[in-house]
C-alpha cells in the first residue's frame, strides 16, 4: 500500500510541480512576490478538496461524463493561462498593469493545478478513512510521493535560477510549451473518454519502446504528456497547441522590434 | 490581448470539439472488496461501448488502463461512465489504481 500511495501522490504532484517551479524561477528574475504564488496554493488546495467532496454529483453531470468535462475544462484553462504568462513575459512587465497581470496569471495557473492534481489527491486519501488500518502506511507514502514531487521542482527551480538569465529563459520558454502542449493532449484524451471528440484507432504504438508504465514513461508523461497509443486528433492538438503558442510568441516579438 | 489572438483561441477552441451522436452497446463492470466483477469482460470489435462502472466499496478507486488510455476515480458507493473503443480484437488489461494488487482485470475484444 504504502508504495503505491507514493507513486500515485508522486505522479499528481509532479505536474503541478513543474508548473510551480517554472513560475517561481520567472519570479525570482523579475522580483515578483513569491507569497501570491503560496496563496495560489492554498487556495487551490481549498478548492480541490471541495471538488473531492462533491465529486459523485459532478460525476453524474453531462450523463455520467461531468468528471471527464470539469477536468478537460480545468486543463483547457490551464494551457490558456500558460499561453498568456508566455505572452506577458514576452510583453514584459515593466508597467504596473503589466505586472498585476502576470501575477494573476500565475496564481490562477497553481489554483487550476493544484484543482486538478489535489481532487485526486483528497479522494485517494480520504477513502482509507473507512479503512483505518491502512490510513497510516498511505499516508506515509502520500507524504514521500508529495516529497519527491517537490524536490523535482525545487531541482528544476534551482537549475533555472543559477543559469544565465538569457538561457533561463530559453529552458523555461520550452518547458512552459511542452506543459502546455501535454494539457492539450490530455483535454484530448477526456473528452475522447467522455465521447464528445470521435474516438479513432491510434496513430502509432511505442509501448514496446517507451513503456506508460516504466519510470521514463511516467516522467516523461508529466513532461511532454507522453502517451504510448496516442490518436491522430491527439496528436494534431498536441502539435496545434505548440504551434498557436509559438505563433504567438513570434507574433509578440516582432511587434516589439517594429 | 487584442482580437486578433482571441480569434485565433476561439478557433482553436472550437476545433477540437466534435461531437458524436451513436448510441453505444452499454456494458457494466463491479468493484466490490477492491476486485472486478467480472475480471473479464468481452466486449465486441470495432465497436464504441459505453461502460458503467459501479464501485461498491467505500473507498474511491480509479480505473486505469494505459492499454485503452483510460482513467477515471470512481468515488465510494458510486458509479461511473467511461467510453470505450472501437477497438481492434486483443486484449486489454485494466486495474484499480488505489488497490492494484487484486483490482485486477482485462477486456477481451472479439
């Protein structure tokens, strides 16, 4: 039990994780108040577990797909803010409406993941509270999953603070798009799941290859959204998602060169 | 933002909905004391099936697959709906993520 509760709290935490470090390190080069990041958190962390607690009403939304909505929902919105913390960064933050919007979009960013990544969290969690004997062990593992979980986004955070500012920023740039794009994939996935996209046979298969199950399967899933049996609509989101922000991003700075 | 970009999202947006209107044949699988009933369950080939999964244990479990790339929590007491398929024949195991070593299963496609 106890290694299970850790993998599973480890590949919950790890993505929101990613997030948070790559807004963290953006903090620290452009001194914005770490603080608002934490309130993110918590607020986040309130609304998961509202979530958790009224997930059997929100399963029944939508025929019976209300999970699958809310989360593709949450994921959608997750890729959006990231889409404008892009943006704003590439706009700058030099004028104090600039700033307050990068902030928002930051704090919104960490309440959308901690949403999405807690609610599974609490749920796994709080049904051992009918199983008393194996609260402790699950919480013992929940605890070291969340613990690696961070310090693989403290490890990231800090290899993006000590590197050059101009390199920073490239590494960030790529991370935020690979995220961005594995929220796509997985919007994808659930309303696949829920049968509001068409459901198709997969584009290609690597599972021989690349494993979902194994360490660099998981790893490289929180990553890039990795999926070893991807459909042809999935694919073609993913790399839409890549190419709208890249787009945009292009689109930004030229108009800062003109 | 100018409209411009909010015209480029709302395409974008837009473009990854469709929707999909057949009925599916409706197939139900049980978790009770962490195991699934049945364990196996034969659905039909080339076929989109809807599936119900009922959890009668008190603990939430998630049902997961990465053969079908499915997951989804069943809460306690509750049940759930996932779409499946179509598939082509094989088969494809599934487990309870919160209980793996005995929520343990596999859809046969014929």
């Amino acid at each position: 039990m106890l290694i299970n509760a850790v993998v599973i709290v480890l590949r919950e935490v790890l993505e929101a994780s990613l997030i948070m470090s790559l807004f963290l390190a953006y903090s620290q080069h452009v001194t914005v108040s770490r603080l608002s990041l934490l309130f993110g958190i918590v607020l986040g962390g309130l609304f998961a577990w509202a979530y958790a607690v009224h997930i059997s009403t929100v399963s029944n939304w939508f025929d019976g797909v209300g999970q699958e909505v809310i989360n593709a929902g949450l994921q959608l919105a997750i890729y959006f803010v990231l889409l404008g913390f892009i943006t704003q960064a590439l706009i700058g933050v030099s004028r104090p409406i600039e700033r307050i919007t990068l902030i928002s979009l930051m704090v919104l960013g960490i309440v959308l993941a901690s949403i999405r990544e807690g609610s599974e969290i609490v749920l796994f969690i709080t049904g051992f509270s009918s199983a008393p004997d194996l609260l402790q062990p699950v919480l013992i593992g929940s605890a070291i999953g969340a613990g690696i979980g961070i310090s693989v986004g403290v490890c990231i955070y800090y290899l993006l603070v000590t590197m050059s500012f101009k390199n920073s920023v490239r590494v960030g740039y790529v991370l935020t798009l690979l995220i961005a794009a594995a929220m796509i994939s997985q919007v994808v996935q659930q309303l696949i799941q829920a049968d509001w996209i068409v459901s198709e046979y997969p584009l290609w298969d690597t599972s021989n290859w690349i494993n979902e199950r194994s360490i660099t399967g998981q790893l490289l899933y929180a990553l890039i959204g990795y999926e070893a049996t991807p459909t042809p609509i999935q694919v073609t989101a993913y790399f839409s998602a890549i190419a709208m922000i890249v787009f945009v991003s292009f689109y930004q700075i030229s108009r800062k060169t003109k | 933002m100018n409209t411009f970009l909010l015209r480029v999202i709302i395409l974008f947006s837009l473009s990854i909905l469709a929707f999909n209107v057949k009925a599916a044949p409706v197939f139900e699988l049980t978790i009770q004391q962490h195991l699934f009933y049945p364990a196996e369950l034969v659905i039909p080939a080339d076929t989109k099936v809807k599936l119900i999964i009922k959890n009668q244990d008190d603990t939430a479990e998630e049902f997961e697959s990465y053969e079908l790339n499915r997951e989804k929590v069943i809460p306690g007491q509750s049940s759930g709906v996932i779409f499946i398929g179509p598939l082509p024949a094989g088969s494809y195991p599934f487990f309870g993520e919160f209980f793996p070593k005995t929520a343990q299963g596999k859809i046969i496609v014929k």
